[in-house]
C-alpha cells in the first residue's frame, strides 16, 4: 500500500470516541465549579487537529479550522456525537445543544457574509437555544451567544486574567484607599471591566464597535453594576489615548488585548490594526496613560508575538526600558496544551 492509499484508510477517531478522555482532563475544573464557560475539546492537543470545542452553560460550541481539520469531518454527525457524549449522566453537565462555527482559512473570500449554520437558533444537534444566555465566571455573570457570528462574547482563554485584574483592584483599593482607575482598551464586551467593576474599580472601556459595547453594558447590568458610573467610548484606541493625554486623564491599570489585526475604516476613522506592526507603540501609548507605579496587562494570540521573548522585545521596545514584571496566573488548565498559543506579561511602569 504506498502512502497517499495509507493515508485515505486511516481512520479519524470521532468526537464522541474522543471527548470522554478530553473531559477527564478538565474534571478537576469542571468539579470547581468556578465557571460555566470552558474549552472542553482542543484540536490536535486532545486527537483531532483543527477542532476545538467550548461548552458555554447550556450549549457548546463546535469550532472547525477549514484546511487544519480532517477533510472528512463531518459537522452534523460529528455535532451528534459530541452532544450525546457532553450530555451523558456521567459527565455531570447540562449541555443542550452544538453548534457550529467554521472558520475559513481566508476570510476575505466571504465578502462579508457569514454561513447559516453561525446565525441562525437552530443548533447542528440538539435543541434551539435563547438568543443569549448567562454564564457564571467566578464572581461575575457574563452573556453568551451562541449564534451571534464567529464569536461568542467571551474569551475563554483570559479568564484566569480577569480573575487576577479584580485581585488587583481589591488591593490596590486596600492600601490606597481609593478606588482603582482602570482603563480597558480593545474592551469587546467588557468582560475585564466588569471584573474590575465588581471589586468597585472605576472603568473605561473602549472599543470600535459601538455593538460591542452596548453588549459590555448588559454585562454591568447582569451585575446589578451601575454602567453610569462607568465610562465607555466607541472610538480608535490611539486616538483615545491622544485624547485622554490632552485632558490629564490618569489610570492605575491599563488592560491591553488587541486583536491580531483588524481592517481600517477610513470614514469611521478606525485605522488599520496589526499587532505585529503596533504592539510595541500601542504600549509606549498606553504607558502615558498611567498613574506612578501604574500597571498594564499586555496580552496577544498572534503566533508570532507568542514566540518565546517575541512579545517581551515588543514591550521594550514600546517603552524604551525594560519594566518591572508581575507575576500572573498559569494559563487556564483547559487551555493548558495551548501555552504556545497565547502570550501575557503584566508590569508596572516605574
């Protein structure tokens, strides 16, 4: 038999066969009860590249890489599957429903438009869900949609950060006696605000998309959060920053996790991002912004920047010294076998 009959006979295990073991190793999550919303399926980490799944309280999502996952993969059958094995009794979850998400190698070559499958209620396998649902993470409930486009409204990956953002307000507010001012950059839907606002933080949330953060303030809402004592601006992130200068605004905490890049709008006036063109001034901006001794999480998925040291250099380079680094938390444990795909580094600006 010569290699290309090998490879067409090889046999692809299916969710079903392969979500039992990848649910064993998160169990020691999933029993803590501290969030509804995890990955609980990671490509190739867990046995099928291209693949990931994320539970979202009642319903998960099946996320297929086109030209990374298997040729044959199968949506539906394969949605089938991983509802009967996310919802059986000895799991211990209450997953409903699976939808899918796939994700073209080329986006550009959608023009715009997004398949079916990711805006309409009904699930690839199982019943229909709400149009949003709320999940619990730690001591904050966040909304979630299902089949709301490509994304969901939270960044399961940065979890552990937002805990540790809130940890840090609580003390800075403890040995200053105020509360901290904290200004979150690229906010999409305000997921590190809110977690900050929970411990009485003041907070700015910018982002481009007005959509985005009208969602950021139904999360305020969700927490009995008054967003009228919280600002927010649609507005480019450089040209806040020029603005904030202008006026002496003043932060404690600066939060940045851009996008690897996003395309410009010249009659919006939202300039083109690339975060491995921009990272390196998006932090020397930012760093204006801040209070003595002020701090900044600084976080990426682009591969590149997450290269050992890569995104170390780019801080360097944006400030012009090198600053006092910060400990944050490990990468989440079901996140764990994808160290190499995201990259934080928190420090104080001295």
């Amino acid at each position: 038999m010569n290699g290309h009959a090998a490879r067409r006979n090889t046999r692809i295990a299916s969710l079903r066969e392969l979500l039992p073991a990848a649910v064993d190793r998160r169990r020691a999550l999933i029993d803590s009860g501290v969030t509804e919303a995890f990955r609980v399926f990671s490509g190739d980490v867990d046995g099928l590249p291209g693949v990931f799944v994320d539970v979202l309280g009642p319903g998960a999502v099946m996320i297929v890489h086109e030209g990374v996952a298997p040729a044959a993969f199968d949506a539906e059958r394969e949605a089938a599957g991983a509802l009967e094995a996310l919802s059986g009794p000895s799991v211990g979850l209450s997953v409903r429903a699976v939808y899918h998400k796939p994700f073209a190698r080329d986006r550009s070559r959608m023009g715009g438009a997004l398949p079916s499958c990711v805006t309409e209620a009904a699930p690839c396998a199982g019943e229909a869900l709400p149009e949003f649902v709320l999940v619990r993470e730690h001591a904050w409930t966040l909304e979630v949609r299902h089949y709301d486009g490509l994304s969901t409204g939270l960044f399961l990956d940065q979890r552990e950060n937002r805990r540790w953002v809130a940890r840090w307000c609580e003390l800075f507010a403890r040995k200053h006696g105020t509360p901290a001012r904290v200004l979150n950059t690229f906010a999409y839907t305000c997921g590190f605000s809110v977690a900050a606002a929970k411990t009485g933080a003041i907070t700015t949330s910018v982002d481009v998309s007005g959509r985005y953060l009208d969602w950021g303030k139904r999360n305020f809402a969700h927490n009995a959060i008054d967003a009228a004592d919280h600002r927010s601006g649609k507005r480019d992130t450089f040209e806040f920053i020029a603005s904030a200068r202008r006026r002496g605004r003043v932060f404690d905490f600066v939060v940045l996790a851009p996008p690897s890049f996003a395309a410009g709008n010249k009659k919006k006036g939202v300039r083109a991002w690339s975060s491995v063109d921009d990272y390196a001034r998006l932090v020397g901006e930012a760093a204006t912004l801040l209070s003595a001794g002020g701090v900044i999480l600084a976080s990426t998925n682009t591969r590149e920047l997450c290269r050992p040291g890569r995104l170390e250099r780019e801080i360097v380079k944006g400030l012009g010294r090198v600053p006092r680094g910060l400990k944050l938390p490990e990468v989440p444990a079901d996140f764990a076998g994808e160290k190499e795909r995201f990259a934080a580094r928190a420090f104080a600006v001295m």
